[in-house]
C-alpha cells in the first residue's frame, strides 16, 4: 500500500497529482504544519530531517518530491508505453532527468529563499531584502521555461505528452501567484498553467487537499 504524508499545496503536492494520474490507490495522511507536527516525535521517528512529503511503499520510506515522483512513475507509468514518462535511454528520458533537476535544484531552492528568507538572516530587514532578490532571480527562470515552450510549440516540457517533470512545474508555478511576476504572467508558461489546472486529476487534488482559488 502506498502512503503519502502530505500538507496542502507543498512539496507533496506534485507526488499527489502524479498518484492521481496514475489512478494508484493510495492512503494519504495528513501532516498539520500549522500545529509543527512534522517536527514533532511520532512524525520525526518516521522522517528524521522533518520534511514533507515522505512516501511509503511497501514499507520502504522515501523523500524528497522530485525522487518520489520519478520513482512512483518508473513503478506504475510502465503500464501504458511511454505515458507520463519516457523510455530509458532514449532523448526524451534524457529530457525528463534535465528538467527535473532543473526544476528541484534550480528554481525550487529560490522559491524556498523567497518564502523562507529568515533562514538565511534572520534581520527583518535584510530578510526581506533576501526575498526580493530571489524573486528577481526567479524571472529568467519562468522565461527560460516559456521561451523553451514557445521554441518547442508543444504543450509539455517534453513534447505532446505530459510528463511527471510537468506536474512538477506546475506545483511550482502555483507557489509564485503572489509574485509581481507570476509564472500565470508569462504567454506560453501561462498557457501551460491553464492546462495543467483543466486536468481533472488536478482538480480532483485541490478538492482532495481542500485548496481553494487562487490557483495558481
């Protein structure tokens, strides 16, 4: 049985829409950051670094977002050829593993510096300061990602089929709708946002999770 411990709209977000996809079943556990119980002993036993979301699999546990989903893909997606996740070897596998690091280690880490800048100095002023830096650097970010789809003139990152790279981003580009410059804001990365939304797996994850507009 599969076991996701998860908190509304965060990092187990793409991990969840990807179980939905997949028409997995699955038990989901709701994680209550709001009370700090991913810091707190019965969830510590099970996660030691505190973080969400954390994947059981037949007993083995699992974590960071970016790992869960590619590996829930490279269990069940191999049931349809080629559906939410290209063949090894092949360009589009090479593909998958650029945008995916790209994604977690690049434009991730900068959206964890604008909403948690406190981390880094913990001076409100200069914390603040950390946060807009980061949103600027998150610009050329969402417009290398828009000119690659306006390049490519492909709904997906990797082509015509959605990947799990793609629910990835869109978890991303909902946690910037506060921004001056949204990943919404953007022609093409705009367009793919909207798409991504109309899936109705994806809706049913926002009703599931209880997350209300705005979206993204």
């Amino acid at each position: 049985m599969i076991q996701l411990y998860y908190s509304p709209g965060t990092a187990s977000l793409a991990p969840h829409f990807i179980l939905e996809e997949l028409a997995q079943s699955y038990e989901l556990i709701l994680v209550d950051t709001a009370k700090q119980e991913h810091q707190q002993e019965p969830y510590l036993k099970l996660n030691p670094l505190g973080k969400i979301p954390l994947l059981f699999d037949d007993g083995e546990s699992m974590t960071e977002s970016a790992a869960i989903c590619l590996h829930l893909c490279d269990r069940f997606a191999t049931n349809s050829a080629n559906f939410m996740h290209p063949s090894l070897a092949t360009k589009e596998r090479a593909q998958l593993y650029k945008w995916m690091l790209f994604l977690s280690n690049t434009l991730q880490a900068e959206l964890v510096t604008y909403f948690y800048p406190e981390r880094l100095l913990a001076d409100p002023v200069l914390a603040e300061q950390i946060k807009q830096s980061a949103e600027r650097r998150i610009v050329p970010m969402f417009e290398y990602i828009d000119q690659h789809l306006a390049k490519s003139g492909t709904p997906y990152l990797l082509g015509d089929t959605v990947s799990a790279a793609d629910f990835f981003l869109f978890m991303l580009g909902r946690w910037s709708r506060g921004m001056q410059k949204p990943a919404r804001a953007y022609p093409h990365l705009g367009k793919f946002m909207q798409d991504m939304f109309a899936r109705p797996r994806v809706k049913a994850v926002f009703d599931q999770e209880g997350i209300q507009a705005p979206y993204f």
